[in-house]
C-alpha cells in the first residue's frame, strides 16, 4: 500500500481494493500490512474485519499455518465483545471453523488429539449457539477420510443430516460424496453423484476445478475420454498456477502422464513451477509432489531422464535429478503424515498412485499435440531417415562426403548430416581429418555455412541469408573453389533482392532488385570456368526461379517470356546432362509460370506430366512439392475435392521421409487446411493448421508458426471450441522467446488478443477484462497503427462495461475515439459504443441513459462520418442499427414513447424484409421489439397487434416461419392478457 490507511473509511475501501486482488502473496502482504493499520486506528470492528480478511488471504494462498492463529484473535474477539458481530459477522465466525480444521489437518505437526479437540470445541460452540451440527458432522467425516480410517459411520452420520445455513456449499458437498464412492472403488456412482458440479449446474470459490480434477481417471476408467478431455482443459484452466490448488495441478499432471501426453505434463509443469516454493501447505504440497513424481517417472521409463524440468529455485534439474529430489520429499510427507495419524493411509494413497499404469497410450488432449521427442534437444543422427535414405554415416569422412553428395542432388538428407557436422566441429576437441578427398577444414566451414545460410532463407531472413552466402564464398575462395563461391554469390544475389525495402510500397523496387539480381547471376556462370554440370545446373536454377519471382510480383505480360525461356533453357540444359533433380526443377517452373500468366489447365497439364515421371526417374524428394503445387492449383480452379486429394497424398508422402522435413511440408498442411474449409470441414482444417505450425516451428520459422497458431487458435475460437483455444494460445506464449518478449510485439499481442476473446467467449470476464486492459495500454503506443489501437481500445471498453466499471470504460472510449480519428474504424467503433450504450442502460435504468445516449451520439456521429465517407458496413447499415439501439436504449431506461419512435425509424431504415435470413430476422426483431412495448409497456395491444398479425404472415410468405415464431408468441400472449 502507498500510504497506510488513516481512518475507518480508508481501511474499509482499502479492505474492498484488496479483496479484487487474486489470491497470492500480494494479497496476503497487503492484508497483513492492513491488520496492522487496523491496529492503530483502535476500532474494534474494522480489526475484526481486517483479522477475517487475513484469514481468508491465508486459507486461498496455502499458508494454514497461520490462518488459525489468526481466526484464534477473531474468535477472542467475539467472546469479549459479542456486539461488535452482527448476523453477517457472526455467520462468517462459525463458518470458518471449518477453514481452521481443515488448516490442522494439513499440518503434520500438529497432534491428532489437538485436530480431534478442536472438533470438540466446534461442536460445542454449535451447540451452545442453537445452530446444526450438519457441518460438525462433516468434518469428522473429512478428519476419518483423512486418517484412513472406516469412514462408513462417519459418513451416514453426515451424508444423512440435513444441510443447514453453515454447511459447505452444495457443489463442496457432492465433490465429498463423490470422492467416497470413489474411495469404495465405485467409478460409476461417484461420476453419477458429480454430475451436477461437472455439468456446471453448482459451482463455488473452488469448484467446479477441484471436482474436475479428480474426475477425469474415473472418465477414463468408464471410457468417457472425450469428456476427460473436455474436463482437463477446463479444470486445469481453473487451478493453474493456484497455491491453494497444488493438489489440483497435481492430478493433471498425473492425467498427462497415464494418457501418453507426458510432453503436455511437462509444460504444464513448467508453468506451475512457481507451487515447489510458494505452497506452505504440507498436504497440499503431498498431493502436488505425488502428480509430479507420477509425470516425471513416466517420463523417465520412456527414457527421457536427461530432459530439462522446471522444479525447485535455485538450480537447473534434469527429469530425473528432479524425480529423485521429488520422490525424497514426499515419501518423507507421507511418513510425517502416517506418523501423525497412526496410520498408512498417506504412503498407501501415494503407492497406488505412483504404480498406476497409463490408462491410454495416446489421447490428444489440445490442439498442439507434442511428443518427448519434440520436445527434447537435436540428438546425433544415426537412423535411418526414410525409406529411400541409407543411414547417415559416423566417420567424419563418410558424413562429410555423403552430404556433398546429397547436396549435389538436392536430397533432404543432406540436412541431417550437415546438422550433425556442424555440432562435430563446433566441439573443442574436434580435429579436422588429413584427407584429400574431403578437403581442408576452411572448405567444410563453407559448406556448413552455406547450409546455415540455406535454413535462415527458409526463415524469411534474408538480409542474414544473404551475409552467411558471402561469408561461405569467401571461404570458398580461400579453399581454392570459384566454382562453389560463384554459386554461394548467386544465392545471395538472390536473398539480397528478397530483402524487403524500407519503405516498400509497392513491387517496382523489388522487381528492379531482382532484375539486377539475374544479371548478376548471368554474369557469375559466364565469368567462371570449370563449372560442373551439377552446379551450372544449380545457376540455372537460380536464374530461372528468380525470373519466376518477378513474374509472380509484377503480374506483367512483358516478364511472361523470359521466365518461360530461362525455364526451358535449365530443361534442356538438365535434359543434356541427365540431372533428374533439375529437369524436375524446370518442369515445376514451367507450371508456376503458366499459373501466374493464369493458364491454369496448362499449368495442371505439366504437373500430371511431372508426376508420371518422378514416378519413373524420380527424384522421389520432388514428389510432394509437385503434388503441392498441382493442389493449390486446382484450389484456383475451384476444384476443392481435387486440391484435397493431391494436398492429402502430399502430406502423406512427405511423412515418409522420417527423420527429415520435406521442403514445403507446413505449406503442405496450411494448403490442406484451406481445402478443407472450402469442404466444409473445419475441424480437419484445424489439425492441417497446427501441425503446418509445428513444423515451421521444427524448422526455425517460428514467425511463421506463431501467425499460423494464430489463425488456428481464431478459427478454434469460431468453431466454439473454446477451451482448445485458450489452451493452444497458453502454449505457444509459454514459449521461451515468447515469454522473453522476443518476439515481435504486435504478432504477440495478436496471439493475446485471440486468447482474450476466448476467455471472453468462455464467461472468465475478469481474466478477459485484465488482458484487454493491458493490450489497451500497450497499444496506445503504436502510432504506426492506430487502427489496431482503436478497436483494442473499443473492445476494452465493452468488457469494462461489462463489469460495471463505467467510468474506466468511458476513459477507454476515449482513447478509442482518439485513434479512430486518426485511422478510422467506424464499424468496430459503432458497434462497441452502441453495446456500451445497451449496458449503461440495462444496469441503470433510467440513472444510466444520459451517459447511454452520449455514447450513442458518438456513435452517430461515426455513421455520419462513415457515410460521408462512402464505407459500407458488413452487416446492417451503421443508422439502422443505430435507431434499433436507440429503441433498446429507451426501453431498458423506461423512455417506451421515445422507443417506440426509435424502433419505427429503424423499420423504416431496414425496409421490407426479402429472402435473405439474416435480414429478415433483423426485421422480424425489430417488429418484436417495437411490438412489446407498444403492446406491454405502454398498453396499446391492439396496435401491436395489428403490427404482429401484419408481420407474420409476410414472414412465413417469403418462408421465415422459424423467424416469425417469436412474433406469434408475443402476439399469443397479448391476446391472452386483453
């Protein structure tokens, strides 16, 4: 706190300030720090409010150890001075009783006649206050359950009571009876009792995620996984991150582990790394400890010990360093525990945990389905890589002669032995080899920059391309091969004149750069003696695609000729020589030139003729890009099936290269995910989305992965499957560059804007309004995008409307319109005031509409400006919506003249309804609307009738019957009250 709190009014609105806090050592120091102002100001109450408020931050942030001490001060209190305790008061003093007995039980220190004695002084102050001992009851339940003791007594004791004011709320309550039933090993009966928590129905402060957590095994068990699914991502959403909910985390963390998402629980882990220093509550630690140690056993039985996990502060853990570590402390828990109880309840529960055996090899649980082996650091290559592919080579000498030969031919291979030199001689003790037919070391590091060079291109990092080629050329030429350098040169010609400009605004500059690039290039392979026939092939090859690239820019008929001829002259050059690799190469040249000068059929015509000989002569490697092509080719034809079709074997190609990725395969998968859309299969479309993700992401393209996350996650988000979004989104911004704000800054905020809208669309309102609040306040920086900053800034204020809190929501509004005059938005920003508008009256009634109506003459003046300007909203013209608003507006604040008057000049504006749905339900609303009150509210049935019985049948004429339903029960409902 700035200042401490000088009087009872500071301290009470400081109490309420905290109280909007989450959970967590902010609150609790802040809470801590108020009870000592409380202290000083000497006002009985506010110490006692303060007390309870510190007892609450204690409970939620897992510190038991102190909380009882403090409810002991309350407790003090209400003896001394009954008065100072009204109903509320006195309700919330014996209510937390039950907050101090389950604080002693996770306390292993504290003796068990101590928990049993403080039971009794429940019960006694119970009784002696006339109140039911229900609640009593179900704490000795929870006291035996907990000591493993035979609870059946204990339970009909509780479970057969009927519930009083002070017993734990219904949701906590199932969540007991559901946790017996499955303690008798009843899966089946304990699903049936949850089913209220688990279906939304009851909920509270800690359900329905604690609930959640403990169901999902049992969901397996009875074979319900889609809903185990559906459950983890929701639950877990619930208690990450959570002190008081270690346990929580704990449980999926060991779901992870026994459904083959072992590479989920670490990540999960990581995020939750924070609960091995943070949770003070020996119990929970118990139960948190055990889920980790299930995960990172697991994890290790798959031999992956070496793996990095996030663990305890301080130092760097393997899996298995951590594992043991884990393993240590909570057997010594569960001892401590045993010890206490006298019992083996605890070690028993943690063995039968830790022997389970996973109940599903594999379930996908998110959308970013990774295994160990993605997530694990590049291992030495040794396997064989494909079906085509000899292993790679050990000796220095064999590698290195087997990538040159792969790189001669294009073979994918050549990238896993050029990545297994590069990692052999960064090493200290590396010795580059005496021999002749591998060259010296100054030759290897060319080549080995030349690759690097090769995978930043595929980046889009051209400008570090292009520096890398002309590094690897200079080494060429100090290795005494022009020939290499004179290549190494074309590459970075090319790279250089795909630098995107300062200032670019259109494709002049680029045209002209890559123009001077061919020449460049002519001039090199005129200049250079002795080229091989594989590498004038490869300038040729160069030549021809950067031809292709100014044809694909400029759309001009004037480069239509020379990109073909650069083509034929590589075929026939390639043809000559039999390099396979280039006469492929050409062949796909051939086919992009005519698919830009937009001869599609010939384009088609040429990639079948392709195909039938890479069938024949190979390369095999080619095969997915041209089936590629040939796909997005028939996507221009409109022939969605066969695009599918060729995208699909494509796909299915490039997979057999194990080991490797195929050039083009994320295009590949995004290519597939747009047929699938055109389809009408939007599910498959989004698997295409991640793993066209994934392996940009394997490949170092992370931009690009994090764009196309990006659009996975708002098409997720379109098709209601909210929590896969917010669970992908909480993925990929775990990712270290992206947690480290190395990543572009608008490309993140759109990743958190998504996820935004999604814990919008998911009801979490507060963690929504907390992010577009941030995003609100970053983006008020982007002068070079103010647009972005003005409909941040609208969606920011609708949330906050939302909340209530209407008066940061006009401050945003403001910064909204600031934009906005800048760089227009018109229909976000009339959309977001008229909603504003609707929620400032329907929360204030008649109090709200002076401020509604501001809010609506702001959006009027937008329409005024859009159509003056000529913009055409998407929807609904920005006046039609605006006089419907105005009806709303006037009838939530109780103004139904002005309403009515509103809605028939919204009529008017949206003319007769015609045979477009959505148009006709607008109508047919607008008729409803205007109907109920003039018909309701200001008591002119028969004219709201007579507007009823004539829409009605206008609607069901033009076959709207489903949007004419609600006319005909308002109408059905007016008679009935004449």
């Amino acid at each position: 706190m700035p200042t401490a709190p000088q009087n009872t009014d500071e301290l009470y609105e400081a109490l309420q300030e905290n109280q909007r806090r989450p959970y967590g050592r902010v609150r609790t120091v802040a809470a801590e720090e108020l009870v000592d102002a409380a202290e000083q100001i000497e006002d009985p109450l506010a110490l006692v409010r303060a007390l309870l408020e510190l007892q609450e931050a204690y409970t939620y942030g897992s510190e038991p150890r102190k909380a009882p001490v403090v409810f002991a001060r309350v407790l003090t209190l209400f003896d001394e001075q009954p008065d100072l305790f009204d109903e509320r008061l006195r309700r919330l003093l014996f209510w937390r009783f039950k907050w101090v007995a389950n604080a002693l039980r996770a306390l292993p220190e504290m003796p068990l006649t101590s928990l049993r004695q403080w039971l009794t002084e429940m019960r006694d102050r119970y009784e002696k206050a006339g109140l039911g001992l229900q609640p009593y009851y179900g704490q000795a339940y929870q006291l035996a359950a907990h000591l493993g003791e035979d609870t059946a007594l204990a339970y009909e004791l509780w479970a057969g009571r009927s519930r009083t004011p002070l017993s734990d709320c219904e949701a906590c309550e199932i969540c007991e009876r559901a946790l017996h039933h499955l303690a008798a090993g009843d899966d089946a009966r304990a699903l049936r009792t949850w089913e209220p928590v688990l279906s939304g129905k009851e909920s509270c402060q800690e359900e329905p995620a604690r609930s959640l957590s403990y169901a999902l095994l049992p969901l397996l068990r009875t074979g319900s996984t889609d809903r185990a699914r559906e459950l983890h991502l929701a639950g877990y959403r619930g208690c990450r991150r959570n002190p008081s909910m270690a346990g929580e985390v704990g449980r999926h963390l060991e779901f992870c582990a026994l459904t083959g998402n072992e590479a989920r629980g670490l990540e999960l882990l990581a995020e939750n790394r924070t609960l091995f220093d943070d949770v003070d509550s020996p119990l929970d630690q118990f139960d948190f400890l055990t889920g980790v140690e299930v995960l990172l056993r697991r994890v290790e039985l798959l031999g992956h010990g070496e793996l990095p996990a996030a663990g305890y502060a301080g130092r760097t853990w393997t899996v298995a360093g951590l594992c043991a570590e884990v393993r240590s402390r909570a057997d010594d828990l569960a001892a401590r525990f045993d010890t206490r109880n006298g019992t083996t309840a605890h070690t028993d529960r943690r063995r039968a945990r830790i022997d389970r055996a996973p109940l599903l090899d594999e379930l996908e649980l998110t959308l970013r389905t990774r295994s160990l082996d993605d997530v694990s650091p590049a291992a030495p290559v040794t396997a064989r890589t494909g079906h085509e592919t000899p292993a790679v080579p050990e000796s220095v000498p064999e590698l290195v002669a087997r990538a040159r030969e792969w790189g001669e031919q294009g073979h994918p291979g050549a990238q896993l032995c050029w990545a297994r030199l590069r990692t052999l001689v960064a090493a200290r003790d590396y010795t580059h080899p005496d021999d002749p037919a591998i060259g010296p070391l100054v030759r290897l590091r060319a080549d080995l920059l030349a690759d690097e060079a090769s995978l930043t291109g595929e980046k889009d990092e051209f400008a570090d391309a292009a520096d890398l080629y002309e590094e690897a050329a200079g080494l060429y030429e100090d290795a005494g091969m022009p020939q290499d350098a004179a290549i190494a040169r074309a590459c970075a010609a090319l790279a250089v004149a795909e630098t995107p400009a300062e200032g670019d605004d259109g494709h002049e500059e680029k045209a002209a750069a890559l123009t001077a690039a061919h020449a460049r290039m002519v001039r090199l392979q005129e200049e250079t003696p002795g080229l091989a026939p594989y590498q004038e092939g490869r300038l040729l090859r160069l030549r021809a695609t950067t031809l292709g690239l100014r044809l694909q820019i400029t759309v001009s008929e004037e480069h239509v000729a020379a990109a073909f001829g650069e083509a034929d002259l590589l075929h026939a050059f390639a043809t000559r020589h039999d390099l396979d690799a280039q006469i492929s190469g050409a062949a796909l040249l051939r086919a992009g030139t005519h698919a830009v000068s937009g001869d599609l059929p010939s384009a088609v015509t040429g990639l079948d003729a392709l195909l039938d000989r890479l069938k024949e002569h190979g390369p095999a490697w080619h095969r997915p890009r041209a089936l590629g092509l040939r796909g997005r080719i028939q996507l221009g034809l409109r022939d969605a099936q066969a695009a599918y079709t060729d995208l699909a074997e494509g796909v299915r190609v490039a997979a057999e290269w194990q080991g490797v990725v195929v050039a083009d395969t994320a295009r590949l998968h995004g290519d597939l995910a747009e047929a699938c859309m055109h389809l009408g299969r939007p599910d498959e479309a989004l698997r295409h989305l991640t793993r066209s993700a994934e392996v940009d992401l394997r490949r170092g393209n992370r931009t690009g992965a994090f764009c196309t996350y990006s659009n996975a996650a708002e098409l997720s988000l379109d098709l209601g499957r909210v929590e896969d979004c917010i669970a992908l989104l909480d993925s990929v911004l775990a990712e270290p560059d992206v947690a480290a704000g190395e990543l572009d800054d608008r490309l993140a905020a759109q990743l958190r804007l998504v996820r935004a809208r999604a814990l919008h669309a998911g009801d979490d309102l507060k963690a929504a309004t907390a992010e577009f609040v941030a995003l609100a306040a970053e983006s008020a920086g982007w002068d070079d995008d103010l647009g972005s900053h003005a409909m941040i800034a609208a969606e920011t204020a609708v949330l906050l409307g939302e909340s209530g809190a209407f008066d940061r929501a006009r401050e945003a509004v403001r910064q909204a319109l600031a934009a906005h005059a800048r760089t227009p938005r018109y229909e976000q920003l009339s959309n977001a005031l008229r909603e504003l508008a609707r929620l400032q009256a329907e929360r204030q009634g008649p109090d709200g509409l002076a401020d509604a109506l501001v809010h609506l003459g702001d959006a009027g003046r937008i329409a005024d400006e859009a159509r003056a300007a000529g913009f055409q909203a998407r929807g609904r013209s920005l006046d039609t919506a605006l006089a419907y608003e105005h009806g709303r507006v006037h009838a939530h604040a109780g103004a139904y003249e002005d309403a009515l008057t509103a809605l028939d000049k919204a009529l008017a504006l949206l003319g007769e309804p015609g045979p477009e749905k959505d148009h006709a339900g607008e109508w047919a609303e607008c008729v409803r609307l205007a109907a109920a009150v003039e018909g309701i509210y200001l008591e002119r049935a028969a004219p709201a009738l007579t507007r009823l019985d004539a829409a009605v049948p206008r609607l069901t004429s033009l076959d709207h019957a489903e949007e004419a339903e609600p006319l005909v029960a308002l109408a059905g409902r007016l008679r009935d009250e004449e």
